[in-house]
C-alpha cells in the first residue's frame, strides 16, 4: 500500500547497517518511481548507478548489454559488501536486470506489489500500531518545538487523529505537518474538521505541508489513485464494492455475496488485491486458513466510497451489490436465528449443524451485521434490514452486547413507527425494552414494555399482551419494584396459558421465581422454578433448564441448604453444556466450587 513508509524504513535500516559496519562498500539508491506516469527503466537505472561507481561520459559503454556487464563486473570486483535499494519498483522488469551477479552484495527493494514469483525474503510492511502512532505524531510536534504542550494536554485528541489517519504513516506525516502549522490551535480542531467534512482524505490533502525529506508530495489521494488506476477491471470492481461493504473486514463468502461471485472466484480476485496490499487477510488466532477475514484499510475505503459516488453508474452498481449482501445476511442470520432458537421435536434448520457453528458465524459477522441493519433508515434496504435485525436479536442477547443489541432493536422499531403498524410497534419495542433491561436501563425498558402492553391491548393481541408483561416485570424487579415484577409476571403465566403457549409459560414461571426470590421468598420462588424446571424439561429445553437450574441453586442457598444449591448448580452446568453454552456451565461450576459437600 501507498504511503506506508517503505522508503522511510529502507533508508533508515540503511543509516543502521551503516553505523554498525555491516556494508563498508557503500550504499547505492536508485528510485525507480515504479508508480510514476514515467517509470525508471533498468536501461535508464543502470546509467545512475555506473555514475555513482565513478563510471561516466566517455568511460561508458556504448551499449545496454555492455553497460549491464561493467555494472556486474565493478560490483564483482569489490571485496567490501554493499548494498543496493532499488525503491519503489512496480515491475520484476525493472530491478532483475540490476541485481548483482555475485551474493557478496545485498539488495533491498520496495515496491506497493508482492513479487511471488521470485525466490526473495519477503518483509510485509502494516499500519502502525496505535501507540506508536501517537509517538509519532508527539515526537514530530517536540522535534519542531519542545515547548509544544498539545500532545501532553489532548492525548484523547492524538489518539482519535492517529485513528482517523488510519495510523497510516504518510497520513500521519501530513497531520503531523498540519500541526506545526496551526501552532495556535489545539489538536482537537483538526480531530472535529475532518470528522465534519467525514473525508479525512480530502482535508488532509488540503492542508499538506508539501513535500518530504525526498521531495515527494505528501498527499494521499494521488497515491490511491495509482494503485487503483493500475488494477485490471474486476479487481477494481471487486475493491469498489468492498469499500462499500458494511464492515472493514469482511468473510470470503460474504464478499462473494456483495459481488455476485462465486466464492472461489473472490477468493482469487481478492489474493490479487493482497498481493497488491489493498486489502489485508486476517487469520483469527488458532483458525484454520478457510477461515480467513479480508480487511481494507480506513483510508482506502473512504477513496473508493468517493469514487463510486461520483458516478451514477457505479453507484448503482454498488446499491444492487448492498441488496446481493443484505440477502445474504438475512439469509444467513435468520438461519443462525433458528438455530439458536431450536428445541428438540421442532424441525432441524437447514444450515448449521449446532448452535456452535451458529455462534461462530454470527460472532465473525456481527459487526457487518449490525452495520447492515442501520442500513434500514434508507427505503431501498428497510424490508431486508428489518428482518435482519430481528433474526439478531436472540444472539445479541446470549452474547450480552448490549450496545449492539439497543442500535439493532431501535432499527425495526423506528420502521414499525413510520409505518403505523401497531402489532409491529409492540413487539420491536418489547424486544429493545429487553435490550435496555438487560443493558441495566430499566426505567427506560419500563417505558417501552408499557407502551408495548398497552399497543398489544388496544388491537387485543393477548399472545403479545403476555410477551409484555413478562418483559415488563424483569424490569420492574431489576429496578426493585418486586411486588409489582410479581404481579406482572402472574399475568404474563395466566394468559400464556390461556392462549396454550406453554413453553413461553414456563419462562413466566421462571421469572417469578426470580420476582418472588427478590421479595425474600425463596420457598415461593423454589416451588415456581421447580414448575418451570418440570416444563422445560419436557420441553427438551436444555438452555432453559439450565437457566431454571441455576435460579433454583440461588434460591436454595439463600435458603440456607448449600448442599441442595450445589447439586443444582452442578446440574445446571450439565444442561448448559448440552445446551452449548460453556461459559454458563463454567459460571455454574465456579458457583458449585464455592460450597461445601453433603457431609457423608
């Protein structure tokens, strides 16, 4: 990739090498301008480099294959190592020619592409790290005025600049040089400017401070554009289409979607724009290489964002390759959905083998999903986006990501709002009052499952009418209104049973348990979690008889019978692993490890 300061590193391991004698011949540098509208040739290379070994004007030979052979032979002829940087080359053709005849030598190159077809040392250079990003940009305001207090008093704005830069090294240079400029105005200025105009590309060409210590221009949309202009067509579409994408790092088979290609054909599309260093692959740690995540850099997104909004073509292109991903989303979710949903004697979902591979799934493309789902606020995508958010949301909550799980909820709810459908409204807003429940927000989900009870009655959905209220009293327990949370919780059983959904009416059952243990009566509370246990077991419910299990090994301890509450938190553990969820029977087991045995 452009900009990542390949030049920079070359020099200064060259600086190094030096100082610590490893190359007493010297040091040759030759920069090929590979992404120039005029590359150096070999030919032309060869000249400057016969120049700088004191061969020149009349002493050159007369053509390029003597010339190349006196280059050969003088680099033959010098015992003392040197070494050769041939700097940003595109092509093989431009530095074979140049490589040295003997191994006495060593040759550093730099281009933008893998060259994989040769047997070289490869070194892949990434993004730096946030924190020496911030260095950086510290080091470069102190080296112009140690007086400079900005990076000492704002280190929240150096790091959100470092992040806007993408902590890409040319990007960094150029704020870095924007600060020096603007001495009299604080870091946080520059961080709002871009974050206003939302095109960090643009304000940071703007403001350039010209030219660097080699007399490049510090700007970044020119070097994007290189890189772009020199892919062939459908690598340049499939990158488009990425910047588009709801996630920076984005699976294989979801890229495939977005494009409208066979996986085997993104995966090789998307290898050539690796080799190019416009996307990076991302193995999760201990994941096989079928697993493998495709990143594109900050940067590189909100160029191709620009170019395919600057032409309509292109941009509907891009909105039918939104409608490919979101379908695939959908899809997907809702079948990781099911899944996770799935009780035994129901039908088997037709994709994932077990709730393992569900969460799996849904745990590489949350942050796509969640992003995809925002995209309901656009007419085009709100039947798709709506659904989508819907099929997240019982993953959300297993996996408690509540700022996820609130965003993604107020989606439908906002769509259910604007088209006036009330059973719509009552059940989106059932589901986020969960969200902020579970996120600790009860008055606010109060709010919501009230709203939601009072919609369900007023059109007499009584099935919804007895979602709400169940909802509405783990509310109303966690805000510590105990009373009210068991009033609640008897109707919520009451009219489950009367509309015959049993297995919603053993979660009332459930939760009054909870209601009535946080009353201080845990014999209550034990006699409802044991109707519920029996229920769920019936059911084949293990998550839910899990859950049931581990209530009643809470209340028989504040019942003061630790030997019964171990035995129950064993048990639980057992239908949580059964049920696929080991953090719960980890949770179960600490808690059962924590009180003493039957005495024999």
């Amino acid at each position: 990739m452009g900009g990542i300061g390949k030049t920079a590193l070359a020099v200064e391991a060259a600086h190094r090498a030096r100082t610590e004698g490893w190359f007493p011949g010297g040091t040759l540098f030759v920069d090929l301008r590979g992404y120039d509208d005029d590359p150096v040739t070999a030919d032309q290379a060869v000249l400057a480099l016969l120049d700088a070994l004191g061969v020149r004007d009349r002493d050159l030979p007369p053509t390029a294959g003597r010339q190349y052979d006196t280059y050969r032979a003088l680099l033959a002829e010098r015992r003392d190592r040197m070494l050769l940087i041939l700097d940003n080359a595109s092509d093989p053709s431009q530095y074979l020619p140049l490589l040295p005849g003997t191994d006495r030598h060593r040759v550093l190159i730099t281009s933008r592409d893998r060259p994989d077809s040769l047997p070289v040392r490869l070194i892949d250079l990434e993004t730096l790290a946030p924190d020496d990003s911030v260095a950086l940009l510290t080091h470069a305001l102190l080296d112009t005025d140690e007086r400079d207090e900005r990076a000492r008093c704002e280190p929240d704005a150096l790091h959100k600049l470092a992040d806007l830069c993408g902590h890409l090294p040319l990007a960094l240079q150029i704020a870095a040089g924007m600060l020096r400029r603007r001495r009299h105005r604080d870091i946080a200025s520059l961080v709002a400017k871009i974050r206003d105009t939302g095109d960090a590309i643009a304000v940071l060409d703007q403001g350039s401070p010209g030219t660097d210590l080699y007399g490049r221009s510090l700007v970044l949309r020119p070097v994007l554009e290189t890189s772009y202009g020199r892919l062939p067509s459908g690598q340049a579409r499939l990158l488009r289409l990425m910047c588009l994408a709801p996630d920076a790092e984005t699976g294989t088979e979801t890229i495939a979607a977005l494009a409208g290609l066979g996986p085997g054909t993104a995966l090789s599309l998307l290898e050539d724009l690796a080799a190019a260093y416009l996307v990076t692959p991302v193995r999760p740690v201990g994941g096989a290489a079928s697993a493998v995540r495709w990143r594109v850099h900050d940067l590189v997104r909100g160029f191709g964002a620009g170019v395919v909004a600057a032409d309509a073509a292109l941009r509907e292109e891009a909105d039918a390759a939104r409608e490919r991903v979101l379908e695939f989303y959908v899809r997907w979710a809702e079948a990781a959905d099911s899944r996770l949903r799935w009780l035994p004697g129901q039908e088997e979902p037709e994709r994932f083998g077990d709730r393992r591979q569900a969460l799996a799934w849904l745990d590489g493309e949350r942050a796509g999903l969640a992003a995809a789902a925002a995209w309901a606020q656009e007419g085009r995508f709100t039947d798709a986006a709506v659904r989508l958010a819907w099929s997240l949301s019982e993953y959300l909550s297993w996996r408690r990501y509540f700022d996820d799980w609130i965003a993604v909820m107020e989606t439908p709810h906002d769509d259910a709002r604007r088209t006036g459908n009330r059973l719509d409204v009552a059940m989106d807003l059932n589901n986020l009052g969960f969200a902020l429940q579970e996120a600790g927000r009860a008055q606010e989900a109060i709010d919501a499952h009230t709203r939601a009870r009072d919609l369900s009655q007023a059109v007499g959905d009584r099935h919804g009418e007895a979602i709400a209220w169940n909802y509405l009293g783990l509310a109303l327990r966690e805000a510590g209104r105990a009373e009210e949370a068991i009033d609640a919780h008897t109707r919520a059983r009451d009219l489950h049973q009367t509309v015959g959904d049993r297995h919603r009416e053993a979660s009332a059952w459930n939760n009054l348990g909870l209601a009535l243990q946080r009353a201080g009566r845990p014999e209550e509370a034990i006699g409802a979690y044991r109707t519920s246990l029996e229920m769920r077991r019936k059911f084949e419910d293990r998550y839910g008889e899990g859950q049931t299990l581990y209530n009643l090994a809470i209340a028989h301890e504040a019942a003061q019978r630790p030997a019964e509450a171990r035995t129950f938190y064993f048990q639980s553990a057992d239908a949580y692993t059964r049920a696929d969820a080991p953090a719960k029977a980890a949770q179960a087991r600490a808690r059962a490890a924590k009180l003493p045995e039957e005495p024999d």
